[in-house]
C-alpha cells in the first residue's frame, strides 16, 4: 500500500460526562489506556489512545466531559477541551442511546457548530442498553440535532456502537479513518498510548478509588504519584518498583470514605489499583497509598497547579 492512500490524524471524543467516551476510547484502542466509571467528571487529562491499522493510524484524544463549569477546575476541564478541539482533525460526538437528547448535548453541540469546519461524526454509545425501535429513534433525535446546529448536511456522519459488546466498534474505527488526512503512521506501530506512565499509574488509582462511592466524592478526589523508583537491592530476575501516591481529598469526611472502616476500604483500593498497574509497568510493584486533604483544591489556583490541572 502506497503512502499516499494510507490516512493518519487526531480525533477527539467529545460529550457530556459518561456519555461512553472512555470506554469507546478503550474498544477501538483494544487495550485500557482510559480510566471509565459510573461516576461524571472520571476524565480529567486528555489521554490518547492510538488505534493501528493497515490503512490508518487514529490518535483518539480523549477530553473531559464538555459540561457548564461551577468550580474553578471545571472551567480548566472546559477551557482543555477547547483547546484539544483546536488541533485536531474531526470530532466525535458521544450521545448515549438510552438517554434522550437534553440541555447538555445542545450545550455541547453549540459549541461544536463554531467548528463548522471540520467534521464532526455523531457516535450514538450505548445501543446495548436499549431495544432496537428505540435506538433507531435516538439515532432519528441526533440526526435532527445535527440539522438544527449545522444546517441542512448535519453530521458528517450518526453511527450507533455499543463499546461493552463490540457491535459496531470496527464500523466506528472505518468511519473515523475516512475522515482523516492522507498521512504517514504519526507513531511507531505497537504504541498504543504517549501518556506518561506515572499519568496513566495515578489514573488507575483514581478509578480504583472511585469504585462504589458516594457521589460528592469524584469531583473531590485527585491522586498524584510521588515517584517510581526501583527497589534497591533487587536482582534483575526479580525486580520490584516502589510506587508512592497521594490521594488527596477536600473534607476530613472524604477522607473517611476513602480510607474505610479500620483501613479496609484504602487496602481494597491498594489491591484493585496494583493489579492494573503491574499489567500496564510489565512488573511486580509495592504501592503506597496516602490520603491528605488540600480544602476545597477545585477553587484555589495554587493548588491546582500543584495537583497538575
């Protein structure tokens, strides 16, 4: 296959929180590069996953959910996904199909019609969880949505995909590649992710401990590794990492919740979390978990900037 006919370009996903954007992300990628959980506002990086394939290479750019910021950190969320839509070369909207289209989505896609210039493919996400007379309905809502904000052509493109079963995730990738630009691979073959490991170590933490908690609690937690670092003394047959991370939380009643009753919950995390990250270092791993409070951190500038947002 001649360079020229092979495609290779940036796609963000965008929507509004847990619209099925990580885990989509993770489908086409085929490997967990993205955090997902029930709980809104799970993604606060933009990571990328990469996609290879004998025509195209997809870099999936993976925002935080576009939402109306309330907290200093939600408009840093809003303004990073602003900025992503920028540089890349088409946008995939995630509208779940077993919610209809609300405030939020016309939010979203307000803000996409300023970039009436590159295309947009509306991804409906989660057609397991609904029959099909009712997909094909939403699939008739979003169209009409696509109508209203850009006129008479709409979307580039409606495809319905349901990440957790596999239907349509091929069909989705194809879609995506017919929109990117002729190009060489951008990343060696076998890459699957440029996040730095210690992003994607902190983000395994966080998802382990969002785990079956209270609501209030994923806006108030992030988690920052204070070091990898192998342990001294080990042989090269039996090699260990020493992985230190801080979860830090605004409420000594948040903290509370994270720790659990005589310290069970923070170990159940510990195991759950180490697991994911021994699989992504390729190695056994000691993980030491702290949690610290920084009071209300989403509101003060300093301290975002410390917490890396």
């Amino acid at each position: 296959m001649s360079t020229q006919q092979y495609r290779a370009g940036f796609i963000s996903l965008v929507g509004r929180p847990n619209a099925g954007k990580s885990t989509l992300t993770n489908a086409l990628v085929g490997h967990k590069v993205a955090i997902t959980s029930a709980k809104p506002q799970t993604t606060r990086h933009t990571i990328r996953g990469i996609v290879h394939r004998e025509d195209a290479q997809l870099i999936l750019v993976d925002t935080p959910g576009l939402h109306r910021p309330r907290t200093l950190l939600g408009q840093r969320l809003n303004d990073l996904v602003a900025d992503t839509l920028a540089e890349v070369d088409a946008i995939g909207f995630c509208l779940p199909a077993n919610e209809q289209v609300g405030p939020g989505d016309r939010f979203i896609s307000a803000q996409l019609a300023r970039l009436q210039r590159k295309p947009i493919i509306a991804v409906v996400t989660k057609a397991d969880l609904v029959s099909k007379e009712a997909l094909a309905r939403q699939l008739l809502s979003v169209t009409e949505l696509g109508r209203e904000v850009l006129g008479a052509d709409g979307w580039a493109d409606v495809v319905p995909v349901s990440a957790v079963d596999g239907y349509q995730v091929s069909t989705v990738a194809d879609v995506f590649a017919s929109h990117m630009p002729e190009s060489p691979p951008l990343y060696p073959d076998g890459e699957l992710t440029d996040e730095p490991e210690a992003v994607m170590v902190a983000e395994l933490v966080r998802e382990a401990a969002l785990e079956g908690v209270r609501d209030e609690l994923p806006h108030s937690l992030a988690v920052v590794v204070e070091e990898i670092v192998p342990r001294e003394g080990r042989s090269d047959d039996n090699p260990l990492l020493d992985v230190r991370v801080n979860l830090y939380v605004e409420r000594p009643s948040q903290k509370a919740i994270i720790i659990g009753k005589g310290g069970a919950r923070l170990r159940e995390v510990g195991t759950t979390a180490r697991k994911g990250i021994e699989a992504l270092l390729g190695t056994r791993v000691y993980l030491d978990l702290h949690v610290k409070i920084a009071k209300d951190w989403q509101r003060d500038p300093r301290q975002l900037v410390k917490l890396g947002f």
